[in-house]
C-alpha cells in the first residue's frame, strides 16, 4: 500500500494547512499533498479514493490547481455504493464546469444513475445535472429527467423539475415537451414541488410564447388558489418565518403571474383581488414582509392592474422609501425606476427623499438614488435639482464624484434653456470636480463658449476668477486658459460685462500671470502644458507690453524633455521671432479700439474696412479658432443633441462688438493650422498663393494715414478682401472646408437678411465708383436657361447698373419640372477666382410641383477683370425629393458677352 | 439559537448586520477588461433565449468567505471559468470586506447584484440578477444559516472548514440549478440525515467484510 495515502485523514490535512503560518508553507504542504494523491491516482488506489477526492476539494478550494483529480469524480461516480457516488459527484460539481470535455464521459454514468432504484442516487444525479449539465448532455437525458416529473417522490420531482429548467436554459427547443408536466405540478400540495414547479412554469414563459399562452389559460386559476390558500394559511411551524407562510412560495407565485398578467387584460383582472389583499394585509414590519410587499409591487406594476391597486402600489414604495432599514431603502429606489414609466407623477412626489438617498452615506444606495434622480430630471425642475446635486458635489466622497459629475453634466447639458445658465453651472462643475470632467464635456462647454459671443467676456472673466481658487482642477485649468487665449482682450478690457457681474480689474500681465502659472504648475499635464503655450502665443499678439514677456516663457520651453512642448516651443518662438509683422497686427488693434468708439458713420465704415484687413492679416497668424459649428460638433456627440439651443444660436443675431462681427460672423476662414502660420513667415511657401503676403505688403504700404482717409483703400485690397468674403459663400473655392461652411452660411442666409455680409459689400460697392470713371452703358441682356435637368430648370436674367460694369444682377428663377415638391431647397454657386459673387436669400426652400409655383434669388456678382474675361459659375442645388436627399451640380458657360 | 462564545474561533454565527464602502482597484489590468467583456458576452449569451428573452439564472454563485478573505465554499451555478473563479473571488471579497456596518446589504458589481450578510466571522454572498428580489436572498441566506445550525448545532466556522463536504451537501438539498429546492427545514434535516445514515450503513458493511477477510485470512 502506498506510504502516503494512509497516512492523513482529512481532518489532519485541515489542521496542518490551517497550522501553517506563511504563504509558502502551506504551498509546501499542499504540494506534498498533491504528490501523494497524484501517486495513489497512479497506483489506482481504490482504497482512499473518496478521501483523496476529498482533500483535493479542499485544496481545490484554497485555489490550487487540481485538474489531475478531475477522473477520479468519474470513478467515484461509476462505481456502486452510495457514499463513493455522493462524494464523487460533489466533486464533479466542484472541480468541473460545463465547458470541460470530460463531462461527456459522465453522460453514461448519470443515465444510469436516473434510473436508479434507489431515490437518493437518484437525486444525486438529478442535483449533479441541473448544476453543470451541458447543452449535449440536456438533449441527451431530457426523456429521463421529464419521466422522473411523473414520479411519486416529491424529493425526486422537485429536483426534475429544477433540473428541467438548466434544460430548457441550455436548449430552449425543449421547452414543449416540458409544458404538459409543469402545469400538472401546480396541482401539487408538496411545497417544495409546487416552489419547483412555480419556478418551471416561469422559465417556460420565458422560453417560450406558445408556453406563455398554454400556462396563462391553465394555471392562472390554480396559481391564484395556491396563493390565497398559502396567504390565509393558518399558523404552520414547518414553513412559517417570522409569522408567514412560505414567503418563498409567495414570491414566486406572485412572480409567475406577473408573468402571465404581462400584457392580458383577462388573467389581470382575475389577479386584482388577491394581489390587492397581499399588498395590504402583509405586515411590513419584518423583512420577511417586505420581500413579499416588494415582490407584489413589482406584480402590480407589471401586469394590467387597476388603477387602485397602482396607487397602492406606489404607496407601498413610498412607506419603503422613508423605512430607516437601508435595504429597504434600496429596494424601494429600485423599484421605483420601474415606476417611472408607469406613473411618473407620482415618483416626483418623492423627489426631496430621493435626493437625500443621493447623500446617503452608503455607496448602493446612492447609486441607485442618482440614477433614479437622472430619470426625475426635466425641464421643469432642472435649475433646482441641478443646483442641489451640485451644492452636494463639493461634500461627496472621492469616489462618488465621477459618477456624480457625469450625471450633472449630461443634466445640465441635456436641459439647459439657456445658455448663460449652462454657462455658469458648467464653471461651477468645473471648479468644484474639474478633475472628473471627462473631455468630451469641456470640449463641449469651449464650443458653446465660441458660439456665444455675448457670453464670451462673461465666460472669461469667470473663468478667470475661478481660476484664481481651483487651480488642481485639471479641466478647469484648459478651458480657462483657451478662453484667456482667445479673448484675453475682453477679460482686460471688461467687453460685454452682464448686470450680474461684479466688476474686476484685470491687467494684461495678470492675463499673462495666470497662464503662465498653468504652464509651470507641476501638476499640470502635457495637454494644459501645450494649450498653456497656444495661449501665451495667442496673448502674446493681442496684449504687445507682455510680448518681450512672453518671448521669454516660451523660450524656457525649448528645452522641455517632453518632445510635444519643446517642438511647440521652438516653433512659437520663431514666429514670435521673425515675424516683425505681428508689431504691425498689434498696431491695427489700436485702430480697431477707435473704431469702436461712435465716430462719423464714414470713419467707422472705413474701419470695418480695415478691420476685415486686420482680420485677414491675424486669421492667418493668432487668429481666432475658427467657431466650431455647434449643431455639427453635438450631432457627432451622439446622444446629447440639443436642438433648442443650436435653434437659438442660428438665429442669434451677431451683434455685439464690430470686432466680433467679423471673425465670427463673415469671415469663417478655414481652419488655419500651424502649417499656415509657418508659410506665412517664410517667403518660399508653396502650398499658399502668396496672396496674403501681398495682401500684407500692401496693408504695410497703406500704413495708417490711409486708414484715416476714408474709404480710398486701393482695388488690390479689395479684391483681396472680396476674395476673402467670397470664401464665406462660394464652396467650391475652398475645397477642404465647405461641408462645414456651406450649410451653416446657407443656414444664416435663410433665417436672416445676410446682416454680416451685406454692409461689407455695400462698402465695397461703393469704392470702384472712386476708382474708376462711370460709364454710360444700359444693356439689356437676354434671360438664358442656366441649367435643366429632369426635374429642375433654373432661369437667370441679368441687370446691370450704368455706372458699375463690373457689378451684374442676376436674379435666377427655379421652376420644378418633376411632379413632386422639392422640399428643404438650397442653391449654391461658385465662380472663379476673379469674379465675386454674392447670394441674397431665396424666396423660399420649397419648389411645388409642376411649375406651379417658383423660387427667385438673386445674386450679384462682380466681375474684377470686367471686359478681359467672360463670367462663368458652378452651381449646386440640394434639395429634398420625395423623403430623398439629392444632390445636382452644372457649370453655367452660357452666359452672355459683355458680363 | 445564536449564542456568543468567548473564543475566536469558535465563534458561533450572530446574525449580524455588516456592510460597505466599495472601494474597487481603480488601476484595471488589461486582462481585467477582457474579463468583464468575456462576462458581459457569457451573459448576454445566456440571457437571451430563443425568443430574445431574459433568462436569468436566479444565483449564479454561492460564495461563503471568512473576514480574512479566506474561501469557505463557492458554488457555481452559471459557467465561469477556473480563471474567471478565482479573479471573481477576489474582487467581490475586496468590495465586501471593506464595507463598513449600518450600509446596506447589496453591491452592484458588473451588472449583477451581490446579496451578502454577515453572520460571525463569516460572509454569506449570493450573485443574482439585477431584476432579483434581493430581500428575499437575504431570507434564502438567513434559511441556509438556519440549517446549517440545526445540523452542527451552533454552527461556527470551524464546522464548515473541517466538514465543508458536509455543507456542500447541505447546500445541494437547499438550491439546485440556482433555485431554491426546499422552504422546509425540517424537510431538508431529513433528507440529509437519511443520506448520512445510508454512508454509515455502507461503511458498517465495509469494515465487517473487511473484518471477515481478516478473520479468513488470518
């Protein structure tokens, strides 16, 4: 016999483990252990067989490997008596899982072992197989397990019918076959085979429709006999906890039939009753109760039941929500998130509880409580709630603080009104838990903030000041110092103060000072680090007393170890460096100062001249982002569109300060990335035209004294300009951006009469007449056909003014040809690089059918080589076409001579 | 029933109320996340019958850890791997352990719900599906302890550790497929000692054939 295997008993082996004072210790043990048992497996040691079995469930359960042990279960299993069976299944259940191959030797073992004479082996097999059985081993022994349901033994039938449900839970296909037997266990008096029973009629409703229904005409009576008869039971010790008979039979009879009541008016009503006699005679006073008062509320809720009982239902909620048991607490949270959909009203009357559940010292609870406050949220009571989870966030706990600021900023964002108000809750968000804020909401916040230029020095100023206590907060910090970037002018200058404000007094160098703490607060990442310089570059431009400064910061910054900053660095330094024309950009801000003072109408006319230069000269240098187009940047944000405010921020009129007009408004130039800064400095560049550094030249030779007399700006400049308000209309002259740009400029178009552009061009109407001797000329044109395809015709007919041959009016007519209206209209144009082209609004975005109706719009374009080359455009119409959206494009050539 | 004892270890189960603070590892490994997700689709996998309908096992595992986090019993009703086993041991016993008395009695742990009670040294944890009646697996849990008691007479923790065999089987004849088998105590005591007797009837039999042989041989 081997030396080993007589020697410890379980018991010794126990005590010798637990003896062992280390870690390694007990490896030592249970790997001496495991040599022996490996040797008697070896040796096929029949002897100690159930023992070894034994200690390897043990050391199984320390967490050692034991998969040499896993044939001996099968062994065990295999053989006759019934204490070798017992342990060898327990070891079966423990040591394997369904997903090991060596279950399908047993298959064999357990077939016999259903058979069985005796009922204890049996139920083992019966026990084994609903614990582990596999989808093959359910096929293979369903007929077993489904004739052992038609047996005498309540212990055999009760554990065949749990087994039954692994079946069905593993190949639904069966469910038929178990449908007739299920129903007749219900018939049943056994509480343990009516609680198995319950429960396979509920799987089987879940597997299966045509179960539902058989179950729903058969057992609806039975189940509601069985619960009355269980409910007014008289006292029986055998099943009574805590004063009640069989709760657990309660719960799941009272979960079958929410089963059957789901969406069937007839077997609801006949539940009403001993549903309404639960709910109220069920004491509440142990927990016992309360599993049963909670299970019946979920009943309720869930089938078609009276409007009564519902509002018995909610009020048991209620009661449960001021309970002082937490788990009462908790589950009356849960359980009225279901409640929402049903009555909605009335979960709002618990809002002051639920919101106190949110400060709740306990992790679950609150949970649930915020969850459920998220589902309260609407537009009504938005501010007050907002305001309270807010007031809470600066007292919560580390760890609830994520989920917590996630939920106020998807509140707050998903019901703002208005845009001061998110505004403000946001920077409170920020300040408070800057650090939970996940990107894509300060994203967010930044392109509201560039949306709302009259919110902007608010925003900035606020920011600034709340910079000033929350320095650790991580996003707070990056908003804070883009909008110092982009409008530290107004934080110094205290532009668009609201009534609200208390007034401050900022200095440049404060500005400067702020930022520059960002960049070299140790805590600050790489991310802040790098927005950090972008600013300092920015400011660096727009207040010139600290550019020497500034100068300074960024140099440090060459040698920074992390690659990104010291690349950024070194570029900012060289622009700051060479280029001598940002002195002149700062110079011009001085014009643009006294621009907004209220001067003669020519006087600030001509400024917005030069501003539009000064705009040109800056967008391509400290530009400005370029304002993001809101609807656009929120659609991608899945799940968070708001469609209130991006209406609201179309319609918005532009306008506060000229200098805003201007870069919002008109100019929208394509994103001038760092490439284009670069070009600019040097004089080889490639990529661009050097239109600009022309252009800049020529602003340079202009110099001021021009900017003083009025309006006698040479043509090249406005061409240029024209060229450059162009961009905002004509799409096909700037490829990569005209997705973005198009809609939005068409959108602006339509909602108003063009208020940004169209003082421009008057402007610029007006100066050829300076330049060049008017002639006496009134041709009349003849109205040609621009473009026909098979639904669409458009007719242009021409105008033309004596004294400006360059300038031609063109007012074009669209006629629908197909039998169907075009619907969400729009029409665009694009014209070479010489002419200049501008679209009033259209008549209107819908063409009826049939020529039945019309669209006009006119478009003036200047032609700048007038008499040298003839006019030429491309037009695209978008339009929607039965639910359709289409797309149509054509060149126009035809035009006639002398245009 | 619920007695006090003066040592340690011997320390019969008080129905005691325990509970939270999870505090979860915020630092996640890689394999960590492949794990939830595999857990997620092993759930969405079984969840979702023929018809697309829920199908929730009701306890998907039985876990009984000691204060020390030391493993009493597991028993496993749906599919997880021995890897998944033992990462699944060890996350729930570091949200269980550390949370404080008073709290609640339920952790919301990867979409399911842990039910878990503490009785001595030892915590009761049952996983079950979120749409649960987590009352009522407290009562389940409450149930089990009642059994075990009546069995060992004043259980402790001891008892289980040396007899964990014993309690497995105890647990077989209460839950089966993660559904409850049996409300009565009384029925369940029975059934367990008529198994019992049946093994010392066997080993009887054994050593007086084996007492034979020795004698024939001899």
């Amino acid at each position: 016999m081997n030396p080993f295997s007589s020697g410890t008993r379980l018991r010794d082996m126990i005590r010798a483990i637990r003896a062992c004072k280390t870690a390694a210790e007990e490896r030592a043990v249970v790997r001496k252990e495991c040599a022996a048992i490996r040797a008697a497996i070896s040796e096929n040691d029949q002897d100690y067989r159930h023992r070894n079995l034994a200690k390897l469930m043990f050391i199984h359960m320390l967490g050692y490997p034991t998969h040499f042990g896993q044939m001996e279960c099968l062994k065990l299993i295999a053989s006759a008596g019934f204490p070798e069976k017992r342990i060898g299944y327990l070891g079966l259940m423990l040591l394997l899982d369904e997903r090991q191959e060596v279950l399908m030797l047993v298959t064999n073992s357990l077939k016999q072992d259903l058979n069985h004479s005796n009922q204890y082996i049996v139920g083992l097999a019966l026990c084994a197989l609903g614990n582990i059985c596999s989808a093959e081993m359910a096929r293979d022994l369903a007929p077993e397990v489904e004739r052992l349901l038609h047996g005498r033994d309540p212990n055999i039938k009760k554990k065949a019918a749990l087994c039954s449900i692994r079946i069905i839970r593993k190949v639904p296909d069966l469910a038929e076959n178990f449908m007739g037997p299920a129903a007749s266990l219900l018939k049943e008096k056994h509480h343990g085979v009516l609680i198995a029973g319950v429960q396979l009629c509920t799987d089987l409703c879940k597997a299966n429709t045509d179960a539902l229904e058989y179950l729903r005409k058969n057992c609806t009576e039975g189940l509601v006999r069985i619960l009355k008869d269980v409910s007014n039971s008289p006292y029986a010790p055998e099943y009574d906890i805590a004063g009640i008979t069989d709760p657990f039979l309660h719960i799941r009879v009272l979960r079958l039939m929410r089963m059957l009541g789901q969406e069937d008016a007839d077997s609801s009503e006949y539940m009403n009753d001993i549903l309404a006699q639960v709910a109220t005679k069920t004491e509440s006073n142990k927990n016992v109760g309360n599993a049963i008062l909670y299970e019946c509320v979920e009943t309720i809720m869930g089938i078609e039941a009276t409007s009564g009982l519902r509002v018995l239902a909610i009020n048991i909620l209620g009661r449960f929500l001021s309970n002082r048991d937490n788990n009462i607490r908790y589950v009356a949270l849960n359980m009225l998130m279901k409640a929402i959909t049903v009555d909605a009203q009335a979960v709002q009357r618990h809002r002051t509880t639920i919101l106190e559940c949110v400060k709740d010292s306990d992790a679950s609870i609150r949970k649930r409580a915020l969850e459920l406050v998220f589902l309260l949220v609407n537009d009504g009571n938005v501010k007050p709630l907002a305001k309270e989870l807010i007031d809470y966030l600066e007292v919560s706990d580390q760890e609830f603080k994520g989920d917590l600021t996630a939920k106020i900023c998807s509140i707050v964002e998903k019901f703002s009104q208005e845009k001061l108000w998110y505004i403000d809750q946001m920077f409170k968000v920020l300040s408070l838990a800057g650090n939970y804020v996940k990107d894509d909401v300060w994203h967010a916040l930044i392109v509201v903030i560039s949306n709302a230029p009259d919110l902007q020095g608010y925003s900035v100023r606020s920011l600034y000041r709340a910079l000033q206590t929350s320095y650790e907060q991580e996003s707070l910090v990056r908003v804070a110092v883009w909008c110092i970037g982009e409008y530290g002018e107004m934080l110094v200058n205290n532009v668009g103060v609201l009534e609200v404000e208390e007034p401050m007094t900022v200095t440049e160098s404060d500005a400067v000072d702020a930022v520059e703490l960002a960049l070299k607060r140790h805590s600050s990442d790489m991310t802040t680090r790098a927005m950090s310089l972008i600013a300092l570059l920015k400011l660096s431009s727009r207040f010139t007393p600290t550019s020497e400064r500034i100068k300074e910061i960024v140099t440090q910054h060459k040698g920074s170890v992390a690659l990104e900053l010291q690349q950024r660095s070194i570029e900012f330094n060289s622009i700051i460096q060479r280029h001598q024309n940002i002195k002149w950009v700062t110079d011009l801000l001085v014009v643009n100062n006294i621009a907004r003072h209220p001067l003669k109408i020519l006087v600030v006319e001509s400024m917005h001249l030069l501003l539009g230069c000064w705009c040109m000269c800056r967008s391509s240098l400290v530009e400005r982002m370029p304002v993001l187009d809101e609807a656009a940047y929120l659609g991608k944000r899945a799940g968070s569109s708001q469609p209130t405010l991006s209406a609201e921020k179309s319609s918005k009129p532009t306008t506060s300060a000229a200098s805003l007009k201007l870069p919002n408004g008109v100019a929208k130039p394509p994103a001038a990335p760092l490439v284009d800064l670069l070009d600019l400095s040097s004089d080889d560049a490639p990529v661009l035209p050097s239109a600009p550094n022309d252009f800049l030249n020529d602003l340079l030779g202009i110099g001021l004294p021009n900017s003083s007399s009025s309006g006698a700006a040479p043509s090249t400049t406005t061409d240029l300009l024209m060229d450059l308000l162009s961009i905002g209309t004509s799409p096909a002259q700037n490829g990569p951006s005209d997705s973005n740009v198009v809609p939005s400029s068409a959108k602006a178009a339509e909602s108003k009469p063009a208020p940004v552009t169209a003082p421009v061009m008057d402007l610029l109407d007006g100066l050829p007449s300076n330049a060049s001797p008017p002639r006496d000329e009134n041709l009349v044109y003849p109205t040609i056909t621009a473009f026909e395809s098979s639904t669409l015709k458009i007719a242009f007919s021409f105008e033309k003014q004596p004294e400006k041959p360059q300038v031609t009016l063109i007012s074009a007519t669209f006629t629908n040809l197909s039998s169907s209206t075009l619907t969400n209209f729009i029409f665009q144009a694009a014209v070479p690089k010489f002419v200049q082209l501008h679209l009033d609004p259209a008549s209107s975005s819908t063409l009826p059918a049939n020529g039945n109706g019309t669209i006009t719009q006119s478009l003036r374009v200047t032609n700048t080589q007038h008499g040298q080359k003839p006019l030429a455009m491309r037009v695209r119409m978008a339009y929607k076409f039965n639910d359709e959206d289409k797309l149509e494009q054509g060149q126009i050539s035809n035009f006639p001579p002398g245009l | 029933m619920w007695k006090i004892s003066s040592s340690s270890s011997r320390s019969q189960f008080r129905i005691r109320r325990s509970p939270p603070t999870a505090t979860l590892g915020s630092l996640r490994c890689v394999e960590d996340i492949v794990f939830e997700k595999n857990c997620e689709q092993e759930r969405r996998r079984k969840s979702v019958g023929r018809f697309g309908f829920y199908f929730p096992t009701m306890i998907n595992f039985v876990l009984l850890i000691s204060r020390q986090g030391k493993v009493r019993l597991t028993k496993w009703y749906s599919t997880y791997s021995q890897k998944e086993r033992t990462k699944v041991i060890r996350e729930l016993s570091g949200v269980i352990l550390s949370r404080g008395p008073k709290l609640c009695n339920f952790v919301e742990w990867r979409g399911y719900k842990v039910v878990y009670r503490r009785y001595a040294s030892l915590y009761f944890c049952m996983c079950i599906d979120p749409d649960d009646n987590e009352l009522e697996i407290l009562e389940i849990i409450h149930h089990f302890v009642e059994i075990l008691d009546r069995y060992f007479g004043s259980v402790c923790e001891l008892d289980l550790i040396f007899n964990f065999h014993k309690a497995y089987y105890i647990l077989d004849e209460i839950l089966l497929a993660g559904e409850l088998q049996e409300s009565s105590k009384k029925t369940v005591a029975r059934l367990i000692a008529a198994q019992d007797s049946l093994v010392e009837t066997a080993k009887e039999q054994a050593s007086s054939i084996s007492n034979i042989i020795a004698q024939a041989t001899k």
